[in-house]
C-alpha cells in the first residue's frame, strides 16, 4: 500500500494503450506507468475516462487496474477509476479494486440518468458506505449531465472514506465556495490542467491531469509551484503549458492527447468506437503547438 499523503501534486489520468487489432497493450501500459514514475508524478489513475474505461470490459477494467498496480509496485499511490450510473455496480467494482491493491478510488457522477442532488448524496453515500478504500468525488458536468453541487459536496465530506474531489466544473467560483465550506483535510484537485494554479490559490492540492500523460515532469513542476506558493515560477510554467493544455481538448479526450504520445514514439495511435482520430486540421494544429512548444521531442528524450 502506498502512502497516502502522495495524493497531491500530480496525478496523471492515465490513457489506455490499444495494439493495431485493439486489444490491450499490456506492455506499453507498463512502460507508461514507468514513464510517468520516473519523471515525478505523484499518484496514477488507472481507468478514468482519459483511459477510455467506458469502452473497455470490466476484465480489461481489471487488468489496467492491476497492470498499474503491479508497475507501479508502491512507489506511488494508485487510484482507480470506478464511476457510473448503477450504483450496486459501482460498488461491486470498488470491492474488487480494493482485493487487487488500489490505494484509492476516483468516482465520477452518474451520467445520462442526471440524479438530483440528493440522488447524488445518495448514491455516494452507499459507496461511502460499503468501501473501506478512499474515495475521491469526480465532478464534471460537461460530460456527466449534472453538477455535483458544494453543499452536497460539504455533506459528503462528512463520511470518513471520501477524502476529496477532482472538480472539472470549470467553474473557479464553485470550486472556491467548496473550498470554503471545508477544511484543508478535503482535498481538491483541479480537473483540467488549465486550473491548477487558481484553483491551487484556492487552496486546492494539485492536478488530476490529461497533459501529463505526454509531459509528466513539466506538469509536475507546475503542480509543485503552485501548491507550494512559489507563484512566480507556477506562471511562467503556465504560460508555457497552456497552449498545450487547450489543445489537448481541440477535440474529444482523450483524442488529442494520444495522438500527441504517437506522434512522440510512446504509444501506437488507436482507439476504440465511439472514438476516431483527430480530423486532419486538429493534426496539423496539434503539430503545431507542440512543435513552437518545443514538445515534439522532448517525450521520446524522457523515454529513452
């Protein structure tokens, strides 16, 4: 078991390596989780939505989850995605997380089923509930349906398992009045690595990042800058970054950001249906910002 107190800073929303005929490729999964290690991230997240969980079995859920937990050896805590609209399932999942060694669970709203709020405090209550492993809330609305509100979260707060959420409202006044509601014991990550430094100014611990999974050292840095104050250096590395970080969204994550880790020799560019390849202007633009970025070469660099 890893220590928990790593569950701040950076955290890379790992993506899910496919071979050409789109089966799981075990062995550049490991050399990711490697990649990422080596260049200073602070926790892994296996199975998020960056990972392309929704598309892949529950087996091959499973066997990310453990394929991380076995590379990662300790070093570094391992959180593991288990979300979803089915309440009883979600939790089944956890408890099968929990029996392959995950340090912590990241749990994303119910989608399509849109629950209220006091759906959602329900339904997470259960989770709460029935794990024995932490429990890190997933708020992103843009993609779920529903917002998972700050009184309800300040009420979830109160059960000992849930320890924090990754908030991806967008919303900087939202994540300000959770961070008003609570104590510095709950921990808030910012969602999208263009936030990290206010929502850190807010009081946040750092970034559950798609970036990352490219730039695991810059993000890092980044990450550590500002939740350690030393803002002057966090804005010139978020000037640097974020050209970057908004074009890892110029389409559908985790689209761009596969692409990006083709391009730089880490992984095998395929991904599963509903997803497809950047359109040819979102490749040029990509290239681009990369390229003037200086980030072409620098992962092939890393990796070597």
């Amino acid at each position: 078991m890893a220590n928990l107190d790593q569950l701040r800073g950076c955290g890379t929303a790992i993506v899910t390596p496919f071979r050409q005929n789109e089966s799981l490729d075990e062995a550049a999964l490991r050399r990711l989780v490697e990649f990422q290690i080596v260049n200073g991230v602070d926790f892994i997240v296996a199975c998020g939505t960056t990972g392309e969980s929704v598309t892949m079995s529950e087996e091959e859920q499973a066997r990310v989850v453990e394929i991380t937990i076995e590379t990662a050896a300790g070093r570094v805590p391992v959180v593991a995605g288990a979300g979803g609209y089915n309440t009883r399932e979600v939790i089944a999942k956890i408890q099968r997380y929990g029996k392959l060694g995950a340090d912590a669970i990241l749990s994303v709203t119910p989608y399509y089923n849109k629950p209220t709020q006091e759906g959602l405090y329900q339904h997470y209550r259960a989770i709460a509930e029935a794990s024995e492993l932490p429990i890190i809330l997933y708020n992103v609305p843009g993609r779920t349906g529903c917002n998972l509100e700050p009184a309800t979260v300040a009420r979830l707060a109160q059960f000992e398992t849930i320890i924090g959420i990754k908030e991806a409202s967008g919303n900087i006044s939202q994540i300000g009045e959770i961070a008003s509601l609570l104590d510095d014991s709950f921990r808030i990550f910012a969602g999208d690595d263009s936030v990290v430094l206010p929502v850190a100014a807010l009081g946040g611990v750092g970034v559950i990042s798609v970036a990352s999974n490219l730039l695991p050292r810059e993000v890092s840095d980044l990450a550590h800058a500002c939740i350690e104050g030393h803002f002057e250096e966090a804005r010139q590395l978020n000037r640097q970054l974020t050209p970057v970080f908004k074009v890892m969204f110029i389409e559908s994550n985790p689209v761009p950001v596969k692409a990006a880790m083709a391009i730089n020799g880490l992984i095998d560019e395929v991904y599963r249906l509903p997803m497809v390849p950047l359109s040819p202007a979102g490749r040029t633009r990509l290239i681009q910002v990369l390229s003037e970025a200086g980030f072409i070469k620098s992962a092939i660099a890393q990796a070597a």
